[in-house]
C-alpha cells in the first residue's frame, strides 16, 4: 500500500478524501453519497473516467462528466473500494467509508501511464468533524472506533461523546441544552420519546455500522431539538457471509466500592458474573440483489438477586427473598437493490425485559409477591425506498414505528387482582405490607409513527434538498397515587388497601387476619382505602417542511441556506386541552476555503433550531395523574374476619362512613372529581423550546493531522414555568397554578472548544480536545419545567432563582474546564495476532452544585392571595460547587485468526482506573425564620443540627462531632460519590467472527 504523496517510480500519486463537501445529499433513509473528481495531467478535469464502486453488494460503474466530476449516490453506509480508470492513465483504487446522511469528497488524480506504472491506494484522513453542509461541529464513529472504545454495558454513546469537545461528565447536554432536547433516530427511525426527550430503543453494539454527532449548525433538514442529533445506522449484509458470538462479562464483586459517609457502609454482593451474549448473522439471500442481517442479544443466565430482609414491626424472622430478571434483543434488517436506480430496506428490532419481582429488603410482602412481575416492551419497525430519478435528481421516503410499553396486563403482584392488600400502621413508616405484595405495573405505552419525503438535487452549483416530515406520538398512561392515605401500596391490583393497627398477640404464629387489630369507627387506626385509576392520552403530532441549498461560489467559497416551518399540535384526552404553536427557523452558513483544497477552512454559522412540546411538562395537568380515591371507616366486629368476604372480596356490610351508612357509596372522605377540580392547568399558547446559536470555526486538515476550533454562542428560551393565579382573599396554598411560556427565562452558553488529532506512527493515533466554557441560566431545573416561582409584586424573581451557573440539568454543563485526551495503538504480530489498545483521559474542573439558600415562611399578605405559605431564596453571593473530576478508562483488544477466516477476539475495559473519587464534606442546610419580605444575609451560624452530605471542599469544617450517634438514615442522608463519578468497573469480553 502506498500512501497519498508517497513517491513511487518516476511520479508521485495522491488523493484526497475528505469527509466535507460542498454537496449536500443527506438522506432521511440513512445512505449516503460519494462526489468525486477525477483530474488528469496538470491537474485539469479528466472525462469520461470509468469509477467502479465495490459495495460488497455488487459493483456498480460511472462515468466523470465533462467537468471530471461523478456522484455515486444513495449508498448503504460502511467501508467501500473505489477502483478509477482511463485510457492511457495510471488506474487509481482506495477504500473509504459512506457515512449516512452525509457526502464524502473523493478527489482522484490519474497520470499518463509513461510517468508511473503503479497503482496508487490512498489512506482516508483523520479528519475531525463531519460534513459541513450538514453541521459545523460534530464527528462520525464507524465499528472499528466504537469496538475499540472502553465502553461496559449497552450504552454505546457514553465513551463516544466523551471524544468530543464539550462533553459533560454526565448526561447529554450538549453545548448548556437539556438532555430530553436532543434528537435520536436509529435507520431513520425516531426513537426519541415525547414525554422526557430520552433515547427509547436499545441497540446491539455488535450490529453497529456507524453513529454521527452533530452538535452545532446543524442543518434545516434536522427538526426538533435544540441541544444535539445523534444519528445511528446498523449493519447490512454483503455478498459474504459474515457473523459474530460474543460475551460480555461483568460481576460487582470485581468493581470497586463508592465511596461512602461515615454513617454508612457497604455491603460485598456474592461473586455471581453475568453473562451478555450477542449473536450476529449477516449475508446474502440472492448475491447483489438481497442481502439480510439478523442479531440477538441476551442476558444469560438471568441475574438473580438474593436478598435477606424481615418486616419493619420484627414480629417475625427474617427470610430469604429472591428475584430474577433478564432481557433480550432480537433485530433483522433485509435490503433489496431492486435494479440500479432504485433500493428497498426494511428493520425490526424488539427488545423484552422481565423480571419477577423486586424488594428493598424492608416492607416485603409473606406472599413473596414483592413489586410483582415487571415486563418492559421496546420494538420499532420501518420501510424506507430510495430512489435515483435522474442523474442529479434522488427521493427516499421512510415510513417507522416505534413502540414502548411496560406495565399493563400480565404485571404486578401475584397475589391477583382480586385480593386486598394489608398494611401494618403500628409503626409509622414500617411498610409492611402482606399478602398481594406493593403494587401492580400500571400501564404505559407510547407509539411514534413517522411518515418522511426527501428529494435531493444538484445542478449549477447548488444542492438543494427539501421535504416533508410527519411525526405522531401517542402517549397512553394510567394513573397512580403516593398520597399519604396509600404511600407505594396505592396501585395495588384490586385498587383496594386495608390499613390496620398491629396485632392483637404479642407474637402472632402466623399473619391470618385473625390476628390483626381493626379498630371500629377510627380512620386513625384503621381504615379502607379505594383507588380508581384513570387512564388518560396525550398526542402529539408535528407537520414540518425544509428547504437546504449548499451553494458552492467558486473553490473557496460555500454558503449554505436553510430555512424549516414546523407546526405542533398535542391534545389531551380526557381533558380535551390542545396546544399549538407554529415556528419558523432559519439556517445560515458560509465557509472559505483558503487554498481551495480543504487544507485551511474558516466557517461561520448562524442558526436557529426549534424543539417539539416535552409532554410530561403537562402531565401533572392530566386527570391520569391524580387518582381519585376514597376512604371508609370500619364498623366490624373488630376481629378482623368480617372485613372481606370468604373469597377475599370486599364485605361492604362493614365498611362506610358511619354505622348508619355503610357501602362503596359511602365513603367518609373522597377527593374532588380530577376533571372538574383541577388546580393545575396549561396556558394554550404554550410554546416548543427554542435555541439560537452562532459559531465562528476554523479546521486545518492534512493526510496526518487535523485541527479545528470553534467559539460559539448559544441561547436558549421558551421555558415552561409555573405561576400562581392568586387572587386576594383566596386561602393560604388554595390558588390555582398554571404552565406557561415565561419570556423571562433564558440559558446561555458561550465556549471555545478546540479538538486535535494526529497519525503519529504505524497503528499509533492520539488527540484530544478542551472547551472553555460558562453557562448562566435562570431556568430549566428539571426537564421542560423551570423553577422559578412567579409571586408577581410581592418577591422578585432574582429573589428566589437568581440568573447565574444552575444546577440540575446544567451541573456539568456549567464546567468552565472540560479536558479529553485519546490514544489508540494497533500492532499487528502476523500470524500471532493483532493488538489494539485504546486510552481515554477525562478531566472536568469543578462544576456548579447549588447556591446557599434559606426557607422561611411568606407573609400574611402573600398568603391572603392564595400564594404558599413558605419559600426559598437562593443566594448569588453563596454558590457552592462539585470538586473537580478527573478518570481515565483503558481498552485493551487481542485477536488472532484461527482457521481461515474464523477469528478469536478477547478485550478488558476498565472504567476509572485509579477509582479516583471525591471525598465526603458536610453542607449544613439552613432556615429562616424572618417572615418580611426582606432576606436578611446568609448567616451560618444558624444552620441546623443534623447536615446533608455532599462533596463540597469548600464547605467542610474545621472541626465536626458527629450529632447522629444512632446513624439513623431519616435524620442523615447517605453520602454521595460527586458529580457523576462511579467507581472503578470492570469488563471482560471474548467471542469469535467470521
């Protein structure tokens, strides 16, 4: 093999490629193109060049036109081999890799045989980044990159991310947005839920072809979000047969503990190791026609938790409790190249997890019902034709169904839904709970369908794409109650719980009802508790149009415009709400190019993104979340045995409001019906979040080495927040509230984030990356709702969320120093084997935690409005923050061929080598007792007794005497580990492939 620019004979040969174009082709069913130029002496254009594009799928051949250039279009993403020729030239060949929905630039120089009779094979760069028509910044990981990864568990994005600039220590926030604002799809599938904004779909690493990145000026044909997109196509079949068997195996005996309070300690689990196994098949059906790949992954043998535990009032001995759980994935992809011009792909993916039950050890029910059996259901299906209708006119269309359910029929505890649950109240806070266990899986279900059309086409210096996107989420849940009459035990299947008080012998021979304590007409001691479970709806529809031209000026000049129109509707059912918004967003970028050969580019981008409603900002408006219930007296004969009837049903000839006035329509207290009372509505005039971002970018690429910098600025708004419609002369707490889009709040991120990469030897690659960053916010504690509290007049709201660093979903993101450094080595020991090892090192300065607050009560005026009678001011002057975090994570990789083409491959990951974790430091909590309006100055001195922990340095005192002699977990809270730093993990993982 020979290098671009390797000299070889009397002339020297080179190609450049390069994943960034002037051409934008990205496609909604995850393919993608190759552009190219073919040149010939002197550097001019060459025509009629043949280029023979080997897929693994077939061979396919094109021609340069008049001006040199050929597209190679809709091509299934992963490695390919270019093979280039002409009459009288030197033939040209490499092998590069399609990333989806995105362009790779091939430039391909040919020479008159008479200067150089070798074939040339031209290495692709390491180029940092992705296209740039289709974000500024952003990076593409292929199999290799991800294989290679020290990454334990599913996840397969953690380890990635960590890669690139900006990067929290935890969660997904890319450049200060939430982590519910980012956008997910798996072969143009989407799989991000409506309600939370999180990935819904598990994947098989092993059936991974590629996942992109883009993270910043990103373009229009990209809809709701406003943090990231995250993009993941899986493996397709060649003509070869090819598939994989692997283990992944984990045990928590070989982890290392977290670190832990003083008052705590931790206990070792037994050595048991689970086992992951992944199984992958791919091949042809008919040679270059049809081609299928199938995968399945599983837990086995089920994880079983073996837990000791005794109930709270110790009446009886402890006993042993067991639950076992396990989980698999079953995937199959098929793609049909119907003939030249046109292509058929179709997915299926379903994961299922169970488990038959669950404890904390403490409140189990004799029956080892426990949680009863959970089930969890993830699938989604699609069907996706591309199609090439001209040589510079291409369509795909996709049609997808994501499916997530858990809950329902089939879950919950064993005991039937026709058994009541008892409950001991004798010691308050026990849980006891007996005979049908806690509760029963309560139904949730979403399903997304989505419906895209994209048309692509090039001509006169402009790729132009435009399309439409439907987008439907059905969210069905069904309501549940933790109010204090029914704690956890509110959802029980039969939707009855019986409270008792005790036991009427000191050490009752068994738990027969017989021996419980009922007393008559006391809803203290003994009490009837019925729920009605509502069911309620939410759906979401979306409607959005884009229209994204790339127009390419001359070699060093590109601009892209882009500009998308999206329309929003969800309605609630039973409610009947509907909100709907419309936006309109625009994309703008240009970029030049300093020597017209991708060397030395400068960017700079101005966009606008939109995101789509987060539903469960609105579920606390839905009658499916407020139960109703009712509570009933007893008027039995106090032995307990006439309290339900000889099959276990309810005898209502001794339940009800008085003696007088027994039965299920008596109840002695019910809530107000949740349609009619509701304290809590939605403005209709919400709207979806919204960010607007600039970037300012410089890249330099060469065949070693790859540069690039950028400063952005982002902002953030349409926050949903929460005020009060007091009104004087309204009792204490008694005003209603309601959602709405407070034009108050913003988030703001400014960042310089600088990523480096460089070939420095045979098989030895390193880089890294660091931002420099700030994030001042005053809003979005918590996904899609702010916190901050509107009293109108009567206290400011800098007063009570003052604009700054926040914590909760900005607590890494409000980092000012975040440092990446990666390494990979590859050696290669001929028929020994092959090594490759992989270094990730992580540094995070220290981030914001919280500011010092105190909580006080409101005055009497505050309160004659219906407003709370307490609240909490935060102190800008007094900001806390976690210490700072470094790790460092190792993949170590062998493999060796055995016979032919079957191989053996073994790696270890570890996570957190050093297991460097933050110390334990005391955060005293404090109060206020001045009910004025004034706040008077933070003062220590009156922090209260017992403190929370936390990891603060700056918080620990000189000297600290234990005031919790007992170690009692109600008066002091377990320590904490730090921001997002885990203990050391470890992985070991073997399998073969052919």
């Amino acid at each position: 093999m020979i290098r671009p620019g390797h000299p070889s004979g009397p002339g020297r040969l080179c190609a450049l490629i390069v994943a960034s174009s002037t051409l934008l082709f990205s496609q909604s069913a995850s393919v993608g193109n190759i552009t190219g130029l073919v040149t010939g002496p002197g550097g001019k254009p060459l025509a009629g060049a043949l280029v023979q594009v080997d897929t693994g799928r077939g061979v396919r051949e094109f021609r340069s036109g008049a001006d040199g250039k050929f597209l190679v279009p809709q091509l299934l993403p992963g490695t390919v081999k270019v093979h280039a020729t002409a009459k009288g030239m030197t033939s040209f060949r490499t092998q590069i890799t399609v990333v989806a929905n995105q362009n790779v630039v091939l430039t391909v120089p040919l020479a008159q045989v008479a200067e150089a009779f070798v074939e040339v094979v031209a290495v692709q760069n390491p180029e940092v980044g992705v296209d740039p028509g289709v974000a500024v910044t952003g990076r593409n990981f292929d199999a290799e990159a991800i294989a290679n990864l020290p990454n334990i568990g599913s996840g397969v994005y953690s380890a990635a991310l960590k890669t690139l600039p900006g990067t929290p220590s935890g969660g997904y926030n890319f450049h200060g947005s939430e982590d519910g604002g980012n956008g997910y799809a798996i072969n143009g599938v989407e799989s991000r839920s409506a309600s939370g904004g999180t990935q819904l779909v598990p994947l098989n690493p092993d059936l991974i072809e590629q996942f992109n990145v883009l993270s910043a000026g990103v373009s229009a044909k990209y809809g709701r979000f406003v943090g990231g997109v995250v993009n993941t196509v899986t493996k397709s079949g060649t003509n070869t047969f090819q598939g994989s068997m692997r283990h992944d195996l984990t045990s928590d005996s070989w982890n290392a503990l977290p670190r832990q309070s003083a008052y705590t300690t931790s206990k070792r689990v037994p050595r048991r190791v689970t086992d992951v196994q992944s199984y992958t098949f791919l091949g042809p059906v008919i040679k270059d026609k049809l081609f299928f790949a199938v995968g399945y992954n599983t837990t086995t043998p089920s994880v079983t938790s073996v837990l000791t535990g005794s109930v709270g009032s110790g009446l009886f001995a402890p006993y042993t409790f067991s639950t076992t759980s396990g989980s698999e994935l079953k995937d199959i992809r098929l793609d049909w190249q119907v003939n030249a011009e046109n292509k058929v792909s179709g997915s299926w993916s379903r994961y299922l997890s169970t488990r038959s039950g669950s404890t904390s050890g403490r409140g189990i029910s004799t029956l080892a019902a426990g949680n009863g059996p959970s089930r969890t259901e993830k699938s989604y299906k699609a069907v996706s034709w591309t199609s090439t209708l001209t040589s510079t006119l291409l369509l795909d269309v996709i049609a997808s169904e994501t499916l997530v359910k858990s809950g329902g029929p089939g879950t919950g505890s064993q005991g039937g839904a026709g058994v009541v649950t008892w409950k001991d109240l004798k010691n308050p806070g026990n849980g006891d709970l007996y005979d049908n266990g806690i509760n029963a899986g309560n139904l949730s279900q979403e399903k997304i369908r989505t419906l895209g059309v994209n048309l692509a086409w090039n001509g006169a210096g402009h790729s132009l794409e435009g399309g439409v996107q439907y987008y439907n989420s059905r969210i069905d849940s069904m309501g549940s109650y933790s109010g204090s009459d029914g704690g956890y035990a509110a959802m029980t299947p039969s939707h009855a719980l019986l409270q008792f008080y005790g036991w009427n012998v000191a050490a009752p021979p068994s738990m027969d009802r017989a021996y419980r304590n009922l007393a008559v007409n006391d809803s203290t001691r003994t009490r009837l508790v019925m729920f009605d479970p509502l069911q309620g709806g939410a759906d979401t529809r979306i409607l959005g149009l884009f229209a994204n031209d790339v127009w390419t000026l001359d070699n060093h000049w590109t601009v892209n415009l882009g500009l998308r129109y999206d329309r929003n509707q969800v309605d609630l059912d039973p409610e009947g709400d509907r909100f709907t918004a419309t936006s309109l967003t625009p994309r703008l970028s240009a970029s030049y190019d300093l020597q017209g050969n991708t060397r030395h580019v400068f960017g700079l981008s101005l966009a606008e993104y939109a995101g789509q409603y987060n539903v469960s900002t609105f579920s606390a408006t839905s009658v499916s979340n407020t139960v109703p219930v009712r509570l009933y007296k007893y008027y039995g004969s106090g032995s307990g045995s006439d309290a339900l009837n000889a099959d276990g049903s309810i005898n209502w000839n001794v339940w009800g409001k008085s003696a007088t006035a027994l039965g299920v329509a008596n109840p002695y207290q019910a809530t107000p019906n949740p349609l009619t009372s509701r304290s809590v509505t939605a403005d209709p005039n919400i709207k979806p979040p919204r960010s607007r971002e600039a970037t300012l970018s410089y890249r330099y690429t060469d065949s070693l080495q790859s540069l690039s910098a950028t400063l952005i600025h982002k902002l953030q708004d349409n926050y949903v927040g929460l005020k009060y419609l007091g009104a004087a002369g309204t009792a204490a707490g008694a005003a209603n509230k309601q959602y709405f889009t407070d034009s108050g709040m913003e988030t703001r991120y400014e960042a310089l984030e600088i990523q480096y990469k460089r070939e420095i030897g045979s098989g030895f690659r390193a880089g890294g990356n660091l931002s420099w960053s700030y994030t001042r916010a005053n809003a979005g504690q918590g996904v899609g709702t702010s916190s901050r509290n509107q009293y109108g007049d009567f206290i400011a709201n800098d007063l009570v969320d003052p604009f700054g660093p926040q914590s909760g979903q900005w607590s890494s993101s409000s980092t000012p120093v975040t440092l990446h450094l990666d390494a990979t080595y590859s050696r290669s020991f001929g028929k020994a084997g092959k090594l490759d090892v992989s270094m990730l090192g992580n540094y995070w300065s220290k981030s914001f935690r919280g500011y010092r607050s105190y909580s006080g009560p409101t005055t009497a005026e505050i309160q004659g409005y219906g407003y709370p009678d307490s609240v909490t001011r935060a102190y800008a002057d007094s900001p806390t923050w976690w210490p700072e975090q470094f790790s460092f994570d190792l993949h170590v990789g062998y493999e060796i061929e055995l016979y032919r083409k079957i191989t053996f491959f073994t790696a270890l990951d570890v996570l957190n080598v050093f297991n460097h974790m933050q110390p334990m430091y005391v955060n005293y909590s404090t109060a206020l007792t001045d009910g004025t309006r004034t706040f008077a100055p933070y003062d220590p001195s009156i922090a209260t007794a017992f403190p929370d922990w936390y990891s603060n340095p700056r918080l620990r005192p000189v000297a600290y005497n234990a005031p919790n002699p007992n170690k009692n977990p109600s008066i002091l809270a377990d320590g904490e580990t730090g921001d997002y730093t885990a203990p050391r993990k470890i992985q070991i993982r073997a399998g073969f492939r052919f």
